[in-house]
C-alpha cells in the first residue's frame, strides 16, 4: 500500500516540478517589470487585489459541501503579481508622491 502512495507522491511531484520550469520564465519576466508610468502605476493597482481573496466554506443544512481554498493558494504566480502591485505602489508614493492609502 505504500508504493501506492509513494508512486502518487512522486508523480505529483514530477507534476509539480514541470510546472515550475515552465511558469519559470513567466516568473522572471513579472519579476523584472520596472514600473515608470503613473497611469499603468494605478491600473495594477486597482486590478491585483491588497489581500489574498478568503476562503469559504460552502454548506447547506449545516452540512459541508465542499471546500474553496484561498484564492492566493491556487495562483502560481500570486508572489510575482503582489510584488509587482508592491512596486506600482512605490513608484506612486515615492517618485509621484501620491497618498497610497486608498490603495492598503
């Protein structure tokens, strides 16, 4: 029974690794965008959300249907978008000097 799961295991593994390398260059290129125009500063900043979308739980009859995982969890590419909202922010506040509080 264990090689079983131990063959599940590592097929979801390869899984995973393949994913990786081929969201890799994706991630490189998010990472790599400089932020130096205020309107796109406040396009990304209304269109990635501050936090990560909550989780829920959806029942009926006080019985559990089934289960909405945090919408940050499914996203592969959630770090790379946060830091790029991250970094329009930034460039508003620090080289436009607008108020970013409507943002937070």
């Amino acid at each position: 029974m264990s090689s079983i799961t131990g063959i599940s295991h590592q097929a979801t593994q390869a899984n995973h690794n393949y994913l990786d390398k081929l969201l890799q260059p994706i991630r490189e290129y998010l990472d790599s965008i400089e932020i130096n125009n205020q309107k796109i500063a406040h396009l990304l900043c209304h269109l990635i959300p501050a936090q990560c979308p909550f989780e829920r739980d959806v029942k009926l009859f006080g019985h559990l249907l089934f289960h909405i995982p945090a919408m940050c969890k499914l996203n592969p590419l959630y770090d790379q978008f946060i830091g790029l909202r991250f970094r329009a922010l930034t460039f508003l506040a620090d080289v436009c000097g607008e108020d970013i509080t409507g943002y937070c």
